[in-house]
C-alpha cells in the first residue's frame, strides 16, 4: 500500500472511535431508567473552596455554604474551608468581614490539584473525621436547600454532582456550554445506571476522605486535576457515582477571551494526561474495557464541537476524492488492489463521519425531550455553534503550543 492509502486506513480507523462514542451515548439517551437508588444524607460534611485571584466573589460561595449549613437541620453539620491560592487581599477582606476560615498559600499554583494537596497536607488526620470531602470552585453558587436535599447512597465513596448555569446563558459559547453541560449531567446518570465510569467535572464533587487523598489531593502532574483524578481513581477500582441533585450554579464568564484562557489550560493539561495517565488507562482497560474505552472517549474526544467539525471535513474530502478517482477511471475493471482498498477506506470514512454526525443529532434530540428548553438552557443557533468554535479553536491553539508553560515550577508554599 501506498502513502495515501495507509493514511486514509489510518483515518477511518481514527473515525471509528467519535461513531462509537456517539453510538453508545445514543442508546445510553434513549434507554429508560430506573428510579434512583436511595441515599441517606451525610452526618458530617466539609466543604473545600480554592480560589486563585478571584477577589471579593469568592464571599458569595461561602457565604451561600454558611446558609444552607444553617438550613441543614440538626442531623447534618457542614465546616468550611476556603484556600486562597496565592495573595488575594480583597478576598481576604470579604472572608474576614463574613466570619469564614480560610488559607493562604504564599505562592500560587502551579495548578488547582497542588492547591488540594496543600489542603489535604494542612488538615492532615483532621479530614477522617467527615463523611465527604466537598469541593466547589469559586465561581459557583447554591440553591436553597442544598444540603437538605443532598443524598448519598450507601457505599459511595466518589460522587458528581450535576451543575447548570446559573441565570440565562450569554448568546454565543455560553449557551454551548449550557447544553453541554446538561448533556453531560443525563449522561452521566445513564452512565451511572448501566455501571459504566463518570468522570469527575472538576465542579461540585464529593470524595470520602480516603478517596480525596488518593484522587483530586494526588492529582498535582497536569492541570485538570478532575480528569487525573477520573483516571487514578478508576485504576484502584473506585468508582465514581453520578447523583441526581441537587444541582450546583456555575457563573463562567460570558468573555470569549476569558473562556478561551481557562480552556487553553484544560486542553494543555489534556495534551499532558495523555503520557502521564497512560499507565493508570491501561490498568482501567484491563479492568473494564468497555466502561474505559467510554471515559477515554469522553475524556480526550473533546471538545465535541471541534469533533464534530472536523468529522465534517473528513466526510466532505472523502466524498470529493471518491467523485475524483471515479471521474478518472480508477475504479475500473482493471483498477489493481491499490484503488480499490483506498475506495474501501474512504467509503468507510465517509460512512463513519455521517453516521457520528446523524447519531449526535439524534443524541441532542433525545436530550431536548428530556430536558425541554429550560431557560437556563435555551436552544442554541448556529451563530452560537460559531462562536463556540472560534473561541475553541484559539484555545486549542493556546494550549497546543504551550502546554508546559501551565506546569512551570514555582516555589513551595
């Protein structure tokens, strides 16, 4: 075979994977669930909130755990701690003024899992002593009875909560990242229910102390300390629960610039996982291929958008080079072995894209019949579908070309 032929048969190997992610999360969707198994609410709780440069907001986090921690009821005691990543004068200020117990780390970074294990390494013994570890990222807020309503099944040690955004997303990426979001919570339950992994979201999780230390407090190679953590957890045998509520606010900011920053330094990290997480991957396949071909998939096939797309061109280019080849006779009776595997790879491209692209259309329909049009997930345009692909493609850009510049050494704290 030829160069040309070996790259396509490369490329409808690599195509293969999107259509079978996108098949499987298809009948995921389009499965009915049983009822959720029953939880019992947690005896003691901490609640754990690093903030890097966030200023006076992180207030408006803690403050909202200090009021469902009073709202609880006697049963459930909640204790907060809140890790200023570096010097944060304002944020200092707000947490005085409001009575909340905070950290600071003389350094920042280099990234939020060392800012966890500064935590885990602080409280030492003193973590044993809660049911669940909780961690909230500063930008985030909570809906009234929070911790009321919060039920762990028995023999959790790991669970995600499901977050949506909080008040009407922006137009543009954010309404992107709202659906995604919601695609992302009903995944994970349909996930949870067929005994398949959940990743972690790196946004409202919750660890039992032994877990924490093993998994988001270990997670200091990379900068997506959620996913490390997916993969390291997975290879102990740990399994990571999708609960059903209560539901966290996530405030991003509807800045491209701003989301563009954050997600350079999620797919540097990604880039990253890639070497550092093999051995744990390996380990989970040998456990679980399927459930880890699954969080593979969802772990590096994003974002899907930048997927999607380019499944999109594959499947254009292969049914223009088809149209070419066939014009120029090299489909005919005495075309050699050479064409006719190179028609069959590209044949086979085109077919995967287009059945990936249908089945995620068919995905997003199933998820609207779910979910509806809540204004906190509004329908989403193609001018949305635009800016979220320019804003990715500079990301992309961003965390491609510098990825270690995310990993640079800085001094202890």
């Amino acid at each position: 075979m030829d160069t040309t032929t070996v790259l396509c048969g490369l490329l409808a190997l690599a195509a293969a994977l999107p259509a079978l992610d996108a098949t499987l999360r298809l009948r995921r969707l389009t499965r009915g669930r049983g009822a959720p198994e029953r939880g019992v609410c947690p005896a003691r709780l901490l609640v754990l909130v690093p903030a890097r440069a966030e200023g006076a907001r992180v207030g408006d986090i803690a403050s909202d755990v200090q009021r469902e921690a009073r709202a609880a009821g006697e049963g459930t005691t909640v204790d907060l701690r809140v890790l200023l990543d570096g010097p944060d004068p304002e944020a200092a200020a707000r947490l005085e003024r409001d009575g909340v117990l905070y950290l600071s780390k003389k350094f920042p970074g280099p990234a939020k899992g060392h800012a966890l294990a500064f935590l885990a390494e602080h409280m030492g013994f003193e973590l044993d002593a809660f049911d669940f570890v909780l961690v909230f990222d500063a930008d985030m807020r909570l809906p009234e009875g929070f911790f009321r309503d919060l039920a762990v099944p028995v023999g959790t040690e790991v669970f995600q909560l499901p977050v949506r955004p909080a008040g009407i997303p922006a137009p543009g990426a954010p309404r992107v990242e709202a659906l995604s979001l919601a695609q992302a919570a009903e995944d994970d339950l349909a996930r949870d229910a067929e005994g398949l992994p959940v990743r972690l979201r790196g946004k409202a999780m919750g660890f039992s102390p032994r877990a924490f230390r093993v998994g988001p407090a270990a997670s200091t190679r990379t900068t997506v300390e959620d996913s490390e953590a997916t993969l390291a957890l997975l290879a102990r045998g740990v399994t990571v629960s999708a609960l059903n509520g209560p539901f966290a606010f996530d405030e991003p900011s509807a800045e491209a610039g701003a989301m563009a920053r954050s997600r350079s330094r999620w797919f540097g990290g990604q880039l990253k996982l890639l070497a550092t997480g093999f051995g744990d991957l390996a380990r989970g396949f040998a456990r679980k291929p399927l459930g880890t071909f699954v969080l593979a998939a969802d772990l590096w096939l994003r974002p899907r958008v930048l997927v999607l797309l380019a499944l999109v061109l594959l499947a254009i280019g292969a049914d223009i080079a088809m149209v070419v080849f066939s014009s120029s006779g090299a489909w005919g009776a005495a075309a050699s072995a050479r064409p006719a595997a190179l028609l069959l790879f590209l044949l086979l491209l085109s077919l995967e894209a287009k059945m990936t692209l249908v089945f995620e259309w068919l995905s997003l329909a199933a998820l609207r019949r779910r979910i509806g049009y809540p204004e906190e997930v509004p329908s989403v345009s193609l001018s949305d579908v635009g800016a979220s692909l320019r804003m990715w493609i500079g990301a992309v850009f961003g965390g491609a070309t510098a990825p270690s510049r995310w990993h640079r050494a800085r001094p202890p704290a």
